[in-house]
C-alpha cells in the first residue's frame, strides 16, 4: 500500500508504517475469544436436572439407604496449644521474625 502511494524512494519502517495504518483506521481488530461453556443452541434434549436420578453405592456394595442425609456435627482437630504457625502454615520456633499465627490469630513477632 506505501510503495503503490509514494513509489520506490520512500522508505518506512515498522512501527512508522503501523502509525499511519492505525492513523487512517486501516487496523484490523482482533475478535475477543470468550470461552464457550455450553452449546444450549441445539435440538437434543436439555436435561435441567441431572443429578434427580443418581444412584449411591456405598463403600460395602450395598445400594440400600443408610440413613445419611446431612453432617450432623464437625469435630474440630486438637491443635498444640501455643504452637507458632507462618503464614504458609509450617509450624516455627520462637525466633521466627515477621507474621505469625499463634492460637488461631495473626500477630507480628519481631
């Protein structure tokens, strides 16, 4: 397009040559790529609720109900009592300099 415009004798570089591309609006803009998740634009059969016909078998083999149907409590872990924690969760002396985690909560330890 330069060499039709202004002949043989006029040079330009690269980056002058994208100036006076994007100058004119000559630029060719790249489509935005968005992740396609589903293809719902389709003729099968949508299936809204597919885990209403999940079937459980248990560790034992048996496919009958044993009666779980919620958590009913949540034992907390015995942790060391005055244990220091660092912020990546590696268990420290008492020299450690910087952010610590003693007792659950965060403290500066210089």
């Amino acid at each position: 397009m330069y060499k039709r415009e202004f002949g043989e004798e006029h040079s330009v570089g690269y980056n002058r040559f994208y100036d006076i591309i994007e100058r004119h609006n000559l630029k060719v803009r790249k489509k935005k790529r968005r992740a396609k998740t589903t293809d719902s634009d389709h003729d099968l059969p949508l299936y809204p609720e597919a885990v209403a016909d999940v079937r459980v078998i248990w560790l034992d083999g048996s496919e009958e109900d044993q009666g779980v149907t919620a958590i009913q409590s949540v034992k907390k872990a015995n942790a060391d009592k005055g244990a220091i924690y660092n912020l990546a969760g590696q268990k420290i002396n008492a020299s450690y300099k910087g952010v610590v985690i003693k007792d659950g909560k965060k403290f500066i330890q210089k």
